[in-house]
C-alpha cells in the first residue's frame, strides 16, 4: 500500500517554498525542513491518512500529488473540505484532539512524509521563524476554508469552479510546480464535484462552458489558464487569502523578517521565564 521513497533526485523541497514566502528563513530552518522531510512514502490514490473518529498519531505532510480532508454521510455521500497539495501540512494542532472530526485521504498518488507528535513539538520550540510559518500557514487554511463556504453560499456553479482552479494554480504556483501557465489536475470532476457541491453532470457542463470561452484547457490531467487575470476577474478570485499579491494589492504582503521574528521570540521566551522573588 505504501513504501519509503529515499531517492536524491527530487524536486525542490515544497514544504520550505511555501514556509519561507511568509517569513525569512535561515540555512540551519531549511536544513532541519529538509532533514524532516527526507523520508518520504509513496502512497497509493485512495489511501487513508487519518480517519475521522480515530485519535491523530502525528502529522502528514503533503510533498507530492493531491489528498483531500473529506466528510462523509450514512448515504455514502462526501464533501471535500479542502484540497492538501505539496507543501501543505495536514492539522498542525490535531495532536491536541482526542479523535478527528473528518479524514484526511489521497486522492492521487502521493509522495508524503509522517511527523511524530513529538517532532513538531520539537520543531515548534527551537525554530521560531519555522514556528510562525507554520502558524501563518494554519491561518491561510482557515481563510481557505471561508472563502469555500462563501463560494458555495453566493456563486454560482461556473464561478465555483473557477474561482477553484485559480486558487489551485496559484497555490502550486507558490511552491514551484507549475510550468507556465499550467498545473497539475489529477483531480476527478467527481473530486471537483464533492468540493463544489455540484453534481458530475453539472460540472461537466461547467468545464466544457470554461472552455468553450477559453478560460481554460484540460489535457492530460493539466490545467491550463491562458490568461489568469481574465478567469479571476470571471470569477471573482483575490488571492490576498493566501497571502499572496494580487495585480490591485494598494499595501503589498511582505515576509516576516529575521530580526522581526528574533524579537518575537525573545519575548515569548521571556515570558516564559520564571521571574525571580
């Protein structure tokens, strides 16, 4: 079902692109990233990481393909709640639960590495700068998830899809995995319809009218956006919920700085620190 992937030859570590576009990182930060990151597993499309009622054991992170977080229903209905690509961490604080709400599983075959609880506890409190990525990284998350919710409760099914694919251009853009103005899709339009809340046929219908205006063009489980300002003005997409810059940003997302984060973390320790009687 699974096996360890320790081949040299890989693409650029994702996991330290996405943590270092919000704050400055240091050689000794993306050496430990790396280091963490080494032992990689290659999974099987459809395999669950973590299932909804079982207590987290850790953490998954996303080096390579697509997973999913998912709800299901007694009909065997799902919805998608979010789509985990490479670089993305999959719960920083579920350690804390005593079971999951949702599960988390691979929709694609997948290259993704465990963290041990005790690993990130590690990771939290030696490296601060890792530490506040990984905190703004949950917060991107959390933007993401609204901006779902609103998706699904004021656009319609064409918006939806769009608005979706621009979110995953960019996303995979972020950590180096597009070429051109094209990504990877390994996604099904019956994945796209459990994370749009359309049915197959609608969104069948959507991807042939997108391309039929030519906002995009599907080929090989790639997307391809010809012009991605025109599909984000068509489907109304800020990617400023990212944390990253649009072409009509007034006040530009900067990285957290170094001596910022120095300065942070001298005070947490500080406060920290038992005062004297």
């Amino acid at each position: 079902m699974n096996r360890t992937d320790n081949a040299a030859a890989r693409l650029p570590n994702p996991v330290t692109r996405k943590l270092e576009s919000f704050v400055e990182l240091s050689e000794a930060d993306r050496a430990m990233l790396e280091r963490i990151s080494a032992e990689r597993r290659s999974l099987d499309p459809h395999t669950p990481l973590v299932r909804e009622g079982e207590k987290p054991d850790g953490l998954w992170l996303i080096v390579d393909g697509v997973a999913c977080r998912q709800k299901a229903r007694v009909s065997g209905r799902r919805q998608i709640l979010a789509f985990l690509l490479p670089g993305d961490l999959c719960d920083l604080d579920a350690s804390l639960l005593e079971r999951m709400d949702h599960s988390i599983v691979t929709l694609s075959p997948c290259k993704a590495v465990h963290l041990a609880s005790d690993t990130i506890a590690d990771l939290l409190d030696t490296a601060p700068a890792v530490a506040c990525a990984l905190r703004l990284s949950t917060l991107v998350d959390e933007a993401t998830l609204r901006e779902w919710v609103v998706n699904l409760g004021c656009q319609p099914g064409v918006k939806r899809i769009a608005h979706l694919f621009c979110e995953l251009f960019v996303r995979q853009e972020r950590v180096g995995r597009t070429t051109g103005n094209s990504c990877a899709l390994p996604q099904t339009q019956g994945d796209l319809a459990d994370a749009t809340g359309l049915s197959n046929v609608h969104v069948n219908r959507v991807l042939q009218e997108l391309r039929g205006d030519g906002l995009i063009e599907l080929r090989d489980r790639r997307l391809t956006i010809p012009d991605l300002a025109a599909l984000s003005a068509f489907a109304e997409f800020d990617p400023g919920y990212l944390r990253v810059e649009s072409d009509t940003d007034q006040r530009p997302i900067q990285r957290i700085p170094a001596h910022r984060l120095n300065a942070m973390a001298a005070h947490c320790l500080g406060a920290q620190t038992p005062r004297p009687n």
